[in-house]
C-alpha cells in the first residue's frame, strides 16, 4: 500500500503508470500544445522541484475547444442516459484502479500528505459513481393538468457546453464534481484547471479517454486563465460556467457571464465558525476542530477560521487543543508520518504570517506552535487565544494552519459574532444539547451547517453556501439539475 511507504525519493519514477503524467492540453480528442510551445513550470511546493513542464494555452486553444465541445454536444445529449452512465461508470472504476499513482501526482504538484490524496481521488470518484446513477433519474417530475384536454409533461433537458474552473486546493475532487455532473446530464464540458496543479486534471482527462469518453465530450486547458476565461465566459454556446475559488474572482466572471446570461455555478470563499458550547464534550469537540481546522493545511474553503468558545470551557478547550496543535506532524508530504504539508504559493505563506502579526499586535497570546523543517513555503500551525473580532483573521479567509480563539457568554452573542461575515458556506456548532442542535443550524446564516462534527460532504449532499459564498450547489440531484433546463410539453389530446 502507497501508506505504508517510506518518504518518495524520486515520485516520477515511482509511477506504475507514466502515461497519466502528462503536460499537454486535451481538446477534441487530442493532446495539444500551445502554437508557440509555450510552457510553464509545475512544481513540488514543498522542495521547489521540477515535476513538468505544461503546455500554456490561451484563447485560439480555447475556442477550438467550445468548437469540439459544440461539435460533440448532439451526439452526447442525445446518448441513452444508461450508456452516458455506463461510460462515467468505467471512468470510475478506471480512476479508483489508479488512485495510488493519481495520489503521487497530486502530492507531487500541490503538496498535501499522501493521505490526503489518496482521499481526495477516492471522494472525487465517488461523484462520478453517484452522477453515472442519477443520469438514469434525471426526469422523474410531473405535473397534473389543469386545462381540460391538456396533457402536460417535464422534462429536464442538458444546457449544453459547460464551461468548468477548477481550483489547486482538490485538483482531482473538484474536476470530478462538476465534470461527473455536466457529462451525466448530457452537457459536453470545457475545463480550465489552476496552474499551480494541473496535473490531476490531465490524468483525469487520461482516464476519460481510456473509458471511453467520446472526442469532444471533455476537455481539459491549461495556461493563461484571463484569455481562456474571456472565451469561456463570452462564448454564446457555453450555457454554464461552474467556478470554484476566490469571491473576488467569482464577482469578475459573474460580470463577464452577464451579457450572454449564462447560468452561474459559483462555489467561493468561506470564513467558517466553530461554536463550542459549555455543554460540548470537550475531548470531542478538540477532535472535531483538529480535522475541521488542518485537513488541507487549511488550504479549504471548509476550515474553520474562528473558533469561539464559551467561557465555562474556555480554559480547558485552550489548552487541550494547544498540546494537539503542538503535536501535529509537518513537512514533506509525501513522507506518510506528516499530517501536514506546505502552502501552495508564497502568498498564502504571507498572508498567513501577517495574520498571525496583526492579531499579536491586538492583543492574542500564542498558545500553541508546532514544529516545521526546512522545506519552502511552509507555515506552522498556529494556536492563537483570546483573538479579538477586529483583527484580521477574524474578518478575512485565512487559507493557512492558523487557528484563533476567542471566548465568547451567551447563544445570542456568538450567533450574532458568527454571522457578522460577508461569507456563509459552512458553520460548526458542538454540543450536546438536542434542542441547541436544532436550533442553532436555524439560526446561523450559512448553507451548510455541521454539528458535533467535522465531516459533512459528499456526493449525495447539496454543497454551496449564500451571501458571498456563492450561489447554486454541487453534488445531489440538485447539482445535476443545475446543469440542465426544465421543459414543458403542453399537448392537446381532443
């Protein structure tokens, strides 16, 4: 088992499939490169090595794209729903069979620990197992006629080329989600993926072809984003564009979609709460802000980024999750034994850093900082206590294994503190009080809240968020209809 390894010298050479290493562009059922050869560098976070050069694409690359998608897009639509899934069935299957090398190549371009990979590729199939099932059950709603002679009837019809932006932070799990989604309903998709990780993507386009995905069905640019997303976003044939990652982003796409009303798919930034109550189990709850707060190295749009604890249990939680912190494992990702790995980028190590400043400046006491080696970008997490609500880290995303504390008395104060954010994605709340937990979700202003734990997705659930957290879902029957349009028959049968 890939675990059970020790530290990968040389990951490239460790690839029982090289194939799925690739550094071209896959447009129309071929891999391209840019027309002037125009590359650039991926590389491992951790060290700075070299793992490829990829082709960089910009916007002639990405209309030949919405032409192949535009091209396939009858033949795809028109599929039996049982033969699209059968196909999404065998990319599947086909990924899973691959996943340790799938994991090495994630490891290798954007850091997280080999564990982590290996998840991430097992949830990211996991949505294209569910959607290759729901193509078969996308029209099951009727409606009883009103009109005297009328039949009516509903049907969901696929929108068409979908345009799909992918972020580093999964670049295997997100691709797959909305991918698995788009193909199931009977759209065709064009994909641009973040270049700090483009690789995944790639060998997730290997796979598609491998299983069977016809030309034109799927394909996968890498390069320029602002030239590839004017196409995208301007382009009369792309219906729907699905993004994931910054608001401020997101905001800007939103505006180019405008004039050719395309449907918006925008999963954006978080500034998730974690409420711990005095009633919680203490040893529990420490647990549960652990996973919620460092899975990714914080680099989730998931993780907690305030944490607020009732004054009953203030102390104790300080100081149990301070020893946790201490103890977490960090370097090399692809070294089994560390639980967390690098930032992506140096501006993530910055922000992280100015964050922990500022808050210092204001008044915080360190309680908590575990030891890192020497590797780039890295940060080591960080246990903040008593963070007051104007420092930085309290109003702004983190992105960053930075956790602060913050005390809070009443129900009525910390709702009121954790919904005082532009951002709603994802809440936590722990305690063991019934009717706390059914209250508090009501309460809380965020699409998605957890209680008394700290995982809570997956493909059967409607993922998204309100206010600036973006609009629409991912995953569930609700992330596929999102890419389809209902129709409605009216037929006189007199």
């Amino acid at each position: 088992m890939l675990l059970a390894r020790t530290p990968i010298a040389d990951p490239l050479n460790s690839l029982a499939d090289t194939a799925l290493l690739r550094t071209s562009a896959y447009v129309g059922g071929a891999w391209v490169h840019a027309r002037d050869d125009a590359s650039f560098d991926v590389r491992n976070p951790y060290d700075g090595a070299a793992v490829a050069k990829v082709a960089a694409l910009g916007g002639d690359e990405a209309r030949q794209a919405v032409d192949a998608a535009s091209d396939a897009l009858p033949a795809w639509k028109a599929m039996l729903p049982q033969d699209r899934a059968l196909i999404l069935r065998r990319w599947h299957d086909l990924i899973l069979e691959a996943r340790e090398d799938l994991a090495l190549i994630m490891t290798m371009e954007q850091g997280k620990p080999l564990a982590e990979s290996l998840g991430e590729i097992g949830y990211g199939a996991s949505f294209i197992e569910w959607f290759a099932e729901e193509a078969k059950r996308m029209n099951v709603e009727t409606v009883t006629s009103h009109l005297d002679g009328a039949h009516m009837a509903l049907s969901r019809e696929p929108l068409g080329v979908a345009a799909l932006f992918t972020p580093w932070n999964f670049p295997s799990a997100m691709l797959a989600r909305k991918a698995g989604a788009a193909l199931a309903a009977g759209c065709t998709v064009v994909a641009h993926v973040a270049s700090h990780a483009p690789l995944s993507a790639l060998a997730l386009a290997e796979l598609a072809e491998r299983a069977g995905v016809p030309a034109g069905v799927f394909n996968v640019l890498t390069g320029d984003p602002a030239e590839i997303g004017e196409v995208f976003t301007s382009d009369r044939r792309v219906r729907v564009v699905s993004f994931t990652g910054s608001t401020e982003i997101g905001r800007k796409i939103a505006v180019q979609c405008a004039p050719t009303l395309k449907r918006l798919l925008l999963e954006l930034g978080g500034h998730a709460p974690f409420i711990v109550f005095d009633d919680a189990d203490i040893e529990k709850a420490v647990d549960v802000a652990i996973a919620a707060k460092f899975a990714t190295s914080g680099q989730d749009c998931l993780a907690v980024n305030r944490i607020y604890v009732q004054r009953g249990v203030y102390d104790a939680f300080c100081t149990a999750f301070a020893e946790r912190v201490e103890a977490l494992k960090v370097g090399n990702g692809m070294d089994p034994v560390n639980e967390i790995g690098p930032m992506m980028h140096q501006g993530a190590v910055d922000k992280a850093r100015a964050h922990v400043e500022d808050a210092l400046a204001k008044g915080a006491r360190l309680i908590a900082e575990a030891d890192v080696d020497d590797g780039q970008l890295m940060v080591a997490p960080v246990a903040l206590a008593d963070v007051p609500d104007d420092a930085l880290i309290m109003r702004e995303e983190t992105f960053a294994p930075v956790a602060p504390i913050a005390m809070f008395d009443t129900e009525a104060e910390v709702v009121a503190r954790a919904n005082d954010s532009e951002y709603g994605l994802v809440a936590y709340v722990l305690t063991e009080n019934a009717g706390r937990a059914l209250r508090l979700p009501k309460m809380l202003e965020y699409g998605m809240v957890a209680v008394n734990r700290a995982k809570l997705t997956g493909a059967p659930i409607p993922f998204g968020g309100i206010k600036q957290s973006g609009m629409g879902r991912e995953g569930s029957r609700h992330g596929l209809e999102a890419f389809t349009d209902l129709k409605y028959v009216c037929l006189d049968v007199n």
